[in-house]
C-alpha cells in the first residue's frame, strides 16, 4: 500500500514538472474574423470603419510586411474612442514590432482625449496592447469585459 | 510498542510524500500564473494645463522677437459643467439662457469678397498634392475619406490629413517635448505640423482650425497664434500654398457661453481678412453648412454640437471643388497682376486690436 502510495505521489511530481517546464507557444491559429465576428455578435457594434492594409499605415506606423492577418474597425465619429484591434503579424519580432506601434498609436489617442473627452478617455485609461504569441489585440469599448472575455478564449 | 513504531514511521513517511508531491503541484501554479504575467503599463506623458498664463503681446515694439511656448489652456466641451447647456435643453436654448447675439447667415459684402470666389468644378485631382490640418470636424473628414477611398480609390485625390481631435492653431505651436504636447504621431514619431508637411512633399495646405481656439483665446490672440503658425509652415516649405477654411459652425443647442456662432463668425470675419494680409486663400465652407438662421444645419450634425455627418462633408468637399484656389503657375500670374498680392485689393476692413502683418513679400 506504502509503495503504490508512493509510487502515486512521486508520479503526480513528475507529471507536475513536465506541465511546469512546457513553454507557452501561444494560441494555435487563429482566423482574426473569426474573433471579430464573435466579438461583433456579442456587443453593440458602433458606426465603425474598417481599415485595410492599404488605410491602416495612414493611421498606425506599422509596416504592412510585418502583419499576416489584421482586422482593425475604428469609430467612424472623431469623438468616439471605440476601436476594435486584432492582428496577427509574420513572426515574433514582427509581432514585438507591431505591439510598439499600435502601442504608441492608442498613447497617442489617449492623449488627444485626455482633456478633451473624459468620457471617451475614461474607457481607454487603463486599456493596453495585448499580445498573445504572434497575436496583437486590443479594444476600446463600453462592454469591455464581453470583449475580453472572447480574447482570452482565443488567445490565451 | 514495534507496532507502534512502525505506525508512526510508515505515517510519517506517507506525510512526507503529500508534502513534497504539494510543493511540486504548488510550483506548477505559480509557474501558469507567472506565464500570465500582465505586461508592465505604459507611461503616458502628463498632461498640465499652465493657470493663467499670460500671453505674450508681441507687437509690443519689437515684431521680431521670436515666440516661444505660448501657454496652452484647454477648455473641454462643456461635459456636465455648469455651461453644459443639454440639461437645460427642454427648457431655454443656449442663447436665451446666456442671451447670446443671433449668428450671420451670410457674410458682409466686402469681407464676402475676399473669399475664394464660384469657379467651374473641379475633378479630384485639385486635391492631390494636398494635405488637410485640422481638429476632430477635420478628422472625421479624413476618417469618412478612408471609408469613401475603400471602393472609389482616387476619391479626394491623394489628399493626406494631419487631424487630432482637440486641436486649436494654439496646440500646433507647442513644442513635441512638452507635457501639452497633443500633435499628431507621423512614421510612429510625435511630430509638429510644418515638419509633417515638409516631409509630405505637398504644395498646398487647406486649415481648419479654431473651434478649440474661439472659445478660448481673444481674437488677436488666435490670429497672433495663426500668424507664427502659417510662417512656420513658410520657413518649412516656402512656396507652399495656403488655404484657411472657416471655423465651422454650432448647431443651435450646441452653443455654449463661451462659444457660440456669432462669436464663431467675428473671428471668422477677421480670419478673412488676416488670410488677405498674410498671402492665404479663404474658403468659406460654412457657407454650405449653416441653416437659413445661421446655425450649423441640424440634419448635418451627428452630435447636435459641431461634429459633422457624411452628407456635411459631401457638401463641405462640393463647396471646395467649386471654389478652387488657382494652381501654382495662375497664382504667378495673379501676382504679376496685382503687384505681389494674390488677391485684388478690395481693401481691408478695420479689425478691432489686429494689427496683422506684412502681406506676401
């Protein structure tokens, strides 16, 4: 009995140091429309625009040779900070590359509402880029916790 | 006794293993919840307004003296605030609960002429080369460009837009490096407008800026401010065309106490006449979007305030495709026409406490 506890025990300690040693690869893939879709379904979508590879660089510094997927919808209206951001970029430099653009795109944002809109800046204070493998996400909204919920059931 | 030793060693034995086999499965928690680890937060540069800061009067004797920071005090659209009009909608519009003057539906005579004039309609191609400045009415533009350029790809031409909600000629001034700092991010990199148009490589400017000025900053000191503006942007790129376009106007409830339409058509009166003074063109685009009161037209508001709908900036891209300011080489001929001046001298109406400036060189 003392041995098969044992033996039990000191497999339960193994198993748990294998878990603990498995390195996070990120999420599998992920089909970027596929979570945009989910997310639209299940909160009130603004008058939004959808900016393609070819408008994003208007908007964000990034470099489109860095991005796979990209899915980004912004307000339509100047005074909304509501924005929808899900990309995916080529490999993980890129990834780190487009984190640090749209980071300082959403601080730049931020700043322009700081003083302006509290209301619309209020929803955005505490909002950061997220990046989850070569996964970059992120969303300014009213019914945030909806919104993260369904990034983490792909991302995380 | 042996029994009972051996009891407690196999006890204690069995304990030992649950100890360590915990510690091991405690570990792998951690472990997870580390891998989890939240990012550290960004900083984000503080914003402090200066408290009456006194502005700088710079044609105090010495006209070169060169402008520093001026002091930049942000007013926001009156949220909640005692000068919020909204609660009392129902009640008293804003210029009856502030007796405020009625607004001009159309332009006196004299200073009418000496805005951009009706030409022939032009293609989108008037705007290329083009980049728009502006506040959050200019960003909306851009950002209905974007929609419009996603099935009609020349719409606008390739006009380019630096547009930041908030911004008045006041903000354009302060330096990138300051805590009020709000410009616009260019290539990823917080940059002043004159360096962005520089770097662009456009030909002509068209500004719309002063909603977040009028309520603010007295009338000399808006055209004060524009003045360094548009010479900066001349020292950055010198044969530059620029076009002032009126400050746009206020939906009747969307007035407040310290902004409001009449106010809004003073400047706009003395911003006619400084773009004649200074070289730039004047396009009246709240000509299109006022109601037959003077107000901005309601159907065109998206916000009852001064943000504008799709079918606005139909109207307010219309008006400038038939009234186009003249290409390069006419302008050269306009200037060998009226002795340097862009504009027929019609003369310049007197402007309380604007001393303007020297026109075109």
């Amino acid at each position: 009995m003392k041995k098969i506890l044992c033996t039990v025990l000191a497999l339960t300690a193994l198993l748990c140091c294998f878990s603990s040693c498995d390195g996070n690869d990120g999420p599998k893939e992920v089909n970027v429309n596929d979570v945009y879709n989910e997310v639209a379904a299940a909160i009130t979508v603004p008058d939004f625009i959808e900016l393609t590879e070819t408008d994003i660089v208007d908007y964000v510094a990034v470099n489109t040779a860095d991005l796979k997927q990209i899915k980004v919808q912004i307000s339509a209206e100047a005074i909304s900070a509501d924005q929808i951001v899900i990309c995916e970029a080529v490999d993980a430099a890129a990834a780190d590359r487009v984190e640090a653009a749209f980071t300082a795109y959403l601080n730049s944002v931020k700043n322009s509402f700081k003083n302006y809109l509290p209301s619309e800046f209020a929803k955005m204070e505490d909002i950061e880029v997220q990046k989850s493998g070569n996964y970059v996400y992120y969303a300014v909204t009213s019914e945030i916790d909806t919104v993260n919920d369904i990034f983490d059931k792909y991302f995380k | 006794m042996k029994n009972n030793k051996k009891i407690i060693r196999n006890t204690v034995s069995v304990l030992s293993m649950i100890i360590i086999a915990a510690i091991f499965v405690g570990c792998f928690i951690i472990t997870e919840q580390l891998r989890t680890k939240e990012p550290p937060k960004q900083q984000i540069s503080s914003y402090t307004p200066p408290i009456n800061a006194e502005i700088p009067d710079l044609f105090n004797g010495d006209e070169d003296t060169p402008v520093e920071e001026l002091p930049v005090i942000v007013v926001p659209p009156g949220e909640g605030t005692e000068d919020d009009p909204t609660e009392n909608v129902e009640e008293l519009l804003p210029r009856e609960k502030y007796g405020l003057p009625y607004p001009q539906k159309d332009r006196p005579e004299d200073i009418q002429a000496m805005t951009v004039q009706h030409t022939s309609k032009s293609g989108y191609e008037y705007f290329d080369n083009s980049v728009f400045l502006g506040d959050s009415v200019t960003l909306g533009l851009k950002n209905y460009t974007t929609k419009k350029r996603q099935t009609d790809s020349y719409f606008l031409g390739n006009a380019k837009f630096i547009a930041v909600g908030s911004y008045s000629v006041a903000d354009t001034l302060v330096p990138v490096t300051s805590a009020n700092s709000i410009h616009s991010l260019y290539n990823g990199v917080v940059t002043q407008p004159q360096d962005i148009i520089a770097d662009m490589g456009v030909k002509r400017v068209f500004i719309c800026l002063g909603l977040n000025d009028v309520g603010i900053y007295t009338q000399n000191e808006y055209l004060t401010n524009y003045s360094i503006l548009i010479n900066r942007i001349r020292q950055a790129v010198p044969d530059i065309q620029i076009a002032i376009l009126s400050v746009t106007p206020l939906t009747v409830e969307g007035e407040r106490k310290i902004l409001y339409n009449a106010k809004i058509d003073e400047y706009n009166n003395a911003l006619v006449a400084f773009a004649q003074e200074n070289g730039c063109y004047f396009i009246d685009i709240s000509t299109v979007l006022k109601d037959e009161l003077g107000y901005l037209t309601d159907e065109l508001s998206s916000d009852n305030y001064c943000h504008l709908e799709p079918e606005a900036y139909d109207a307010w891209i219309d008006y400038m495709m038939h009234h186009c300011i003249p290409t390069p080489e006419e302008e050269a001929a306009l200037k060998e026409a009226n002795g340097g001046a862009i504009h027929i001298d019609k003369g310049v109406p007197e402007v309380e406490g604007f001393e303007g400036s020297a026109g075109l060189p």
